[in-house]
C-alpha cells in the first residue's frame, strides 16, 4: 500500500508546475532561474517570503539579461499555492542591474496591499504596492508607487511590531549610522526614529563600521539586535587589516565581535542585556564596554549572526566563525545558561559568509545549516597582485577571486542539526532539491512569516548556483510534509 501511495506521489508531482524533491518527511519545490548572487539576500535583508491563507508570495533576482561575470538581473515576483502546489504568474517589477544588494523585499500592510521594496544600496529604493488586495496582479500595470525614504537606505529589513510596521536599514553608507522607520497601524507615513541605533565611528575610530541583524521579540513589543564590527578602511590600507590572530593581512570581509542591543519600541530607549539603560546612538567604546556578548579575539565572520529567542525568552544566536586558522570555521549556538554566556559548538562549515537560520519546533532547537568543504582563498600577496595589473583600489574585488563571483559569500549543502538544550546538539538530515548535485551549492536560508510577522515553522526558503559554464541558479522552496 506505501509503495502504491508513493507511486502516486510522483505521478501528480510531475504535473505540478515546479519541479520537487520529494522525501519521506520533507519536499522541497524550485522557483525562478538566472540569478546572481543574493537571489535571495542574507538575514540582513528581509524578507523575501511572506505567506497568507494558501498563498505564499515571493521576490527574488533573476531573469538575467547579460551572461558575464556578474550579471544583471530583474526583481522578479511570484506566488505559491500551497493547497495545488503550484507557482503562479512571474514577472518583473523593475530595470535589470548588476547590483546584488538590489534584491526586493516583500511585506503586506494593514490594508492587505502586498509592498514590495527594492533598489535600495546608498539609494532611496523603488517602493511599490499593490492596487488590489493580496494579489500581486499580472504586471507593473497593477502595481503604484509608495516612498518609504527621501534619504538613501541599506539594507531594509521588514517587520511587523506591537505598534506598527517597522523598517531597520542602514543611513546611506558603509560608515553611517543603523537606525529604523516605524508606520504606526493605519498610517501612511514613515517615520524615522529620532536617534540611531549605532554608529561606531563618532567617537574617533576613523571609518569603523558594523554589519546587523534582528528580531522582534515575541511580543513584538522589543527589538533584539545583533551587530558584529570591523575598520571598513576606506583608504585601502593593508596595515591597518593586519590580524594578529592569524598573523595575516585579511580585509573587510572579516567582522569582529558579537553585540546585542535591545531597544523598547514605544520608548524608543535602549538597553544592554543586563538592563542597563544605553545611551543612544551606541559608539565603539559603548560597545565593547555595555554591548559585547563575545570578544572573539581576532576570531572573525562575515555574516551577523541569526537571532532567536530561546526557551527562557532570552536572545540566543547562531554564529558561525573563524577557528585554529583564517580559513576553518565552526558554527556556535551563543545562549545565556548558568548566569553566563555559552558557545557551543554544532558543526564545521566552509565560510564565514554562511547564511543559516534557527528555530524552535516542539521544544527542541533545529538549526539549518550551510556546510561543505574549505571554500579555496586567495592569499593575500595574489589578490594585491590582481589589485595592481588592474589598476583597482577597491578591496571588494580580492572576495570574488575567492573561488569565484558567486561562490565569494560562501555556499554549501544543507544540514539539519537538533538539540533539546542548545549545548548539545546531533545531526538529523541532509536537504537535497531535486535536479542538483554536489556540484551544487546553496546559501541564504529564510523561514517564512506570516503578514502578521509570525514565524511559520514548516516553511522556508534558499537559493542555489552550480559551477557549469551556464552557473544554473534557481531559488527553493523547503515544506514539511
């Protein structure tokens, strides 16, 4: 009879409108092709999921105009229906550009208008919604325009507090300032806090900079926010990205540190995890005084780390870090136990740049991971090499020697990692879509919310690339079955 019903399984898969993988407890369904890096963004950029009644509404790069080595792509959107299984219209809803940081997030407002944001690296962003009621429509002609900013924004990210629509972003470039936009419930107007969250620089240490993330908390009432710091060294000083650890010049791909600010949405005040109220906006030395949860050391990351709230309603996180040397990592569960600050470890992976994601399912802690073989570095006398034939001051451009344009913010397999405590922790199983192999590598995973901001525990989505001479991508679609 199981093997009856198994049969059937595949037969209706195959008339479904996306390809699947379909396991024993887990199926995953692909979306969308021709993306660049961050066809999906990391957790510094969200979301790029949201899922009301059946339908799941989607946004990602793709569509690739150009075949080079870093293509331009379109925002793309879409839609999942999760009763048929199948993906509806897809369209563009803007100019292609080479530009990554460009991915669209998505969110729907109170009136059940689907916004999508997109454009916004330094820029104001193009800021779009719907003309109807939780439908995405089929073209640019269903769509007006809204304006979040007058001001250029990094790294928008949605989420839907006690008190209104919130927007967390960075305030223009690489060393300015972190702050957020909240709309209160049924008004049509953003408003940007009156301080900043941080902005590390203003107290003398010359252009150094932060990479964010955050949660709201349960409630919806606090902001938990993690943040890891670095020189962003605009004059290119190779002295001055000298780490004593490794006893290696690195660059700004390398971030330091772990900190954690909480701030009171109705208030506006802020607090460091022992209460401690923090004056606003949070300096370098504030920070390594009130703020650092972990002083790494020399030990370093790409990615701020993800933030959940544990069983004890404290913000924990998942962190992943340089170890014995610049190019072995290890992924730590960072949790509040025993009136102290425990990092236990999970398991190895293969770049700092390793987007995975965490949550809790029936009391136990599932951790989604990015893992694989040693990603191949450049040394550094090679990429200085590169920088000067080609008459390049920008340091960005030693990372996409790292084995390559797509592969220079990590990729991997995907594992699924369980523990009942946080210290303890065993592997479960490995994610594999259909259609891909080990020459295939996936980043970026996102659980899907409601647009209610409420986490949806069965469903979440990544991208993937493969090393073919055409670098198929495609982005996925994980659901439990």
């Amino acid at each position: 009879m199981k093997n009856k019903i198994f049969v059937a399984t595949i037969l209706i898969a195959f008339q479904l409108n996306a390809q699947s993988t379909l396991m024993s407890n887990y199926t995953v369904y692909s979306f969308g092709e021709g993306g660049n890096l961050k066809m999906l963004y990391d957790r510094r950029q969200r979301p790029q999921a949201i899922k009301e009644g059946n339908e799941i509404y989607l946004v990602y790069n793709g569509n690739r105009v150009n075949n080079g080595e870093k293509p331009k792509t379109m925002p793309i959107i879409t839609s999942f229906n999760l009763k048929t299984k199948t993906f509806g219209n897809s369209y563009s809803l803007g100019s292609p550009s080479s530009d990554h940081h460009y991915c669209p997030i998505i969110w729907a407002d109170k009136e059940k208008k689907i916004n999508v944001f997109y454009g916004a690296h330094n820029s104001q962003g193009i800021h779009l919604i719907s003309k109807k009621k939780l439908t995405i429509g089929k073209s640019l002609d269903d769509w007006e325009k809204g304006t979040f900013s007058e001001n250029p924004v990094s790294y928008p990210s949605f989420s839907v507090s006690a008190f209104g629509d919130i927007i967390y972003f960075r305030n223009g470039g690489h060393i300015t300032n972190w702050t957020y936009a909240l709309k209160k419930h049924y008004e049509k107007v953003w408003k940007k806090t009156d301080l900043p969250t941080t902005d590390l620089d203003i107290s003398g240490m010359f252009e150094w900079s932060s990479y964010h993330s955050y949660i709201l908390s349960n409630d919806k009432k606090f902001m938990h926010i993690a943040f890891i710091s670095y020189d962003d060294n605009k004059e290119n000083n190779p002295g001055r990205y000298f780490n004593e650890r490794y006893n290696t010049i690195v660059t700004n791909d390398y971030k330091y540190n772990l900190y954690y600010l909480k701030i009171d949405l109705q208030t506006q005040s802020a607090y460091n995890y022992l209460g401690k109220p923090i004056k606003l906006p949070v300096d370098l030395n504030t920070a390594n005084k009130d703020c650092i949860i972990w002083n790494t050391e020399g030990r370093a990351s790409g990615i701020p780390p993800q933030i959940i709230e544990d069983k004890n309603a404290n913000p924990a996180f998942l962190h992943v870090i340089t170890e014995e040397n610049i190019n072995e990592f290890q992924y730590y569960f960072v949790h509040f136990l025993n009136k102290k600050w425990v990092k236990s470890p999970i398991r190895s992976s293969n770049h700092q740049w390793n987007n995975s994601d965490i949550i809790l399912k029936k009391n136990r802690y599932h951790a989604y991971l990015i893992t694989g073989d040693r990603v191949i570095k450049t040394p550094f006398d090679d990429a200085q090499k590169f920088l000067n034939q080609n008459g390049l001051k920008n340091w960005t451009k030693i990372n996409e020697l790292n084995g390559g344009y797509m592969d220079k913010h990590g990729g991997g397999e995907i594992e699924e990692w369980i523990s009942e405590d946080g210290v303890n922790w065993n592997f479960h199983k490995k994610i594999v879509p259909n259609n891909t192999s080990s020459e295939w590598r996936f980043n970026n995973i996102q659980f899907i919310k409601d647009r209610f901001g409420n986490q949806i525990k069965d469903a979440f989505i990544f991208y993937g690339w493969n090393n073919s001479k055409e670098r198929q991508t495609s982005g996925f679609l994980y659901l439990d079955n």
